[in-house]
C-alpha cells in the first residue's frame, strides 16, 4: 500500500477478472466469452482497415455507431449513447446519475462490479435479497431510494425477469433511476429497450462483448431518454471524449449489418446451453434454468470448490464464487460443441459422480 495512494482507494477492493491465462490445450469456460467468432462483415473491416486513418482521432461522438444502433433498436440517435464496453457505460451512469442522498439499491447477489463503482464513487447503497430460489423479486425494492441497478439475466445465477415484472417497477418507480443490464439478453430474455419511450427514468444498457463476439474490442451502449444520454455525454466528455476507436467503431457497425448470423450464433449457443443443462442434471447436478450464455450449476455431493480444481487439472477452466449462499455453484461458459462435450467427459471421469450416477 502506497502512502501516495488517496485514502479511499486504501480500502477499496477491485474486481476480480476472470483469468485470462496463456496455456496450450486450454478449455476456456470462466470468462463467459462467444466461442464463435464476430460475423464475416467485421473480418473484412478489419483486413480492409485504411491504417492511414489511425494517425487521427476518431469520432468523438461515434456517430455512425449511434445511427447503426438507433436503426436496429428503432429509437433516435439522440437516445444512443456509447462507450468502451458495458463496464465504462456503467461506471458513468453511477456518476452521472446514482450519487444522490438516497441509497442505491441493487441485488444481494448480482454484478461484482456494481459494489466495486458503489464505493469507487462513495455511493450510499442498499442489497436487496434474492428469493431462495435466486431470482430478483422487484416487489421488494422500495421508492424511497436514489436509484435501481440490476442486471437482466441476473449474473452470475442466469436467471432472467419477464418484461412485465420491469414495467411493473417502472409504473411504481418514477423518481429515481432504473438501470437495466443486458449484458446477456440476446441469449434468449426480453429485452426492457423496448420501453424506453413509455419511462423517462429508464436507462438500459447492452455489449458488443457477448452475443457478438467483440469482447476484444470493448464496445458497450446505453438506450434511454435523450436527457438520460445527454447526462453521461457530460460525465463522458469530462472524462474522456475519445472512449471508442475508429476500428472498433468500424467493425461494431459491421457487425449489427449481419443480423442472420448474430441470430444463427446466439440460437446455437442457446441448443449448446439446453444440452449442457440436460447432460449435467443427468450426473447429479443442480442447473438453475439459464437465459444466458452460461450455466449455474451445483452437485448434490461434490463441494464445488474441488471441481473447479479437478477440472483445472485436466485444463478445464469454469468460474468459482467463494460467497455467500454461491459458493457451491459453478458458473460455466457455454462454449462450443466440442468444448462442451470435453467438460463432461471429465465429469462423468469424476470418482465421486460416477458412482453416484
């Protein structure tokens, strides 16, 4: 600890990425990435990149990106704002919007980052407790707050909120902000963009990262009211007001022309997603019924703890939670066929699930 360091990031507490290591043969299912790879438009973007151009600043206000998004979500630009990735688009939402006198609420079990930018940012907030069954019951946030913040699906439990519950909360919830996370919608939840002209306090936010495979090249946006987007505009160009570059600002439109395939890829992985979960039940684990791109998972006798570690072994990598009421589960990247097939052959390898199954 450095005593240069500010006194409030002494105790702050970051977040924990999923590894990202560098071995041979690695089956890579921690980080809840696309296997597949972004759609054939945005290769040619990137082989046909004028790399004269690199030597100027991009769009600060990615234009084209806002008009390609406004086009696929049928809204106006002026309600598209863009970042780099869903993790900064948020961040300047809890500038722009959740520092108020009221606390901000969010789910007991939910996003780590929304604690790491609550304290990051001193913002008074509230966890809600999820059900026993790990969903969000939004009857049990109350009005007197100074923002809502939950991810739908939620991660890391998969489980997704019908549309109605959300316009349920905004009818009740008109004072404050009510953020919604996307980040894992396209794999089979309803999206709440299509409310965003009934409710001035909705802001929702969406990624490039997931169900379009651009993780690599950080293109995150939010969908909302033009004085919603006006207000992280301000925070943003505070802050940095080159957050998107030329090449990712080039293949992200490439990649919202090729809606065949992003509809191909996600279907995929959704028929991966339903095998994966089958497969699981039948050796004895608990599979919670995931609207993502991932699975979460518990054996009803192997501690997950040592599975993680018994898969590792084998070059297997899944994602543990050593927290509260999850650190039994598992949450397991849906990867590919192949990919998938090879993690339960190692379970199903597994001394204590054999027998049992």
């Amino acid at each position: 600890m450095s005593r240069f360091w500010s006194p409030a990031i002494q105790s702050l507490v970051p977040y924990t990425p999923g590894e990202q290591p560098k071995v041979a043969d690695l089956t890579k299912l921690n980080t809840n990435e696309n296997p597949y790879p972004p759609a054939p438009a945005v290769e040619k973007v990137l082989h046909r990149f004028p790399t004269d151009r690199l030597r100027l600043y991009p769009d600060p206000d990615a234009s084209r990106l806002k008009q390609a998004l406004a086009q696929q979500f049928g809204c106006n630009s002026s309600q598209v704002f863009v970042g780099n990735g869903s993790d900064e688009v948020l961040a300047l939402a809890f500038m722009a919007f959740f520092r108020q006198s009221k606390p901000l609420l969010m789910p007991a079990i939910s996003y780590s980052f929304y604690d790491v930018y609550a304290d990051l940012f001193a913002i008074e907030h509230r966890k809600i407790a999820l059900s026993d069954d790990f969903r969000i019951r939004l009857d049990d946030y109350p009005t007197d707050n100074g923002g809502i913040i939950f991810a739908n699906p939620n991660a890391p439990t998969s489980l997704a909120l019908s549309l109605e519950a959300i316009r349920t909360l905004l009818e009740r919830n008109t004072d404050s902000l009510v953020l919604v996370d996307e980040a894992y919608v396209d794999f089979g939840a309803q999206s709440a963009a299509s409310l965003i002209d009934q409710y001035p306090n909705l802001l929702v936010v969406q990624t490039f990262s997931k169900s379009r495979s651009l993780a690599g090249l950080r293109v995150g946006y939010a969908l909302g009211h033009p004085a919603l987007i006006e207000g992280l505009e301000r925070v943003k160009n505070s802050f940095n007001s080159y957050p998107l570059d030329m090449v990712a600002i080039d293949a992200a439109c490439a990649s919202l022309s090729d809606q065949d395939y992003f509809e191909a890829t996600c279907q995929h992985i959704i028929d991966t997603r339903e095998q994966s979960a089958s497969a699981l039940r039948s050796l004895g684990f608990k599979v919670l019924p995931s609207r993502t791109n991932f699975l979460f998972a518990s054996h009803e006798q192997v501690p997950a703890q040592a599975l993680m570690s018994y898969l590792r072994e084998r070059n297997i990598l899944v994602r543990h939670f050593n927290k509260p009421l999850i650190d039994n589960y598992l949450r397991i990247t849906i990867g590919t066929d192949v990919e998938m097939d090879r993690l339960l052959r190692a379970l199903r390898d597994h001394p204590q699930i054999t027998a049992s199954h």
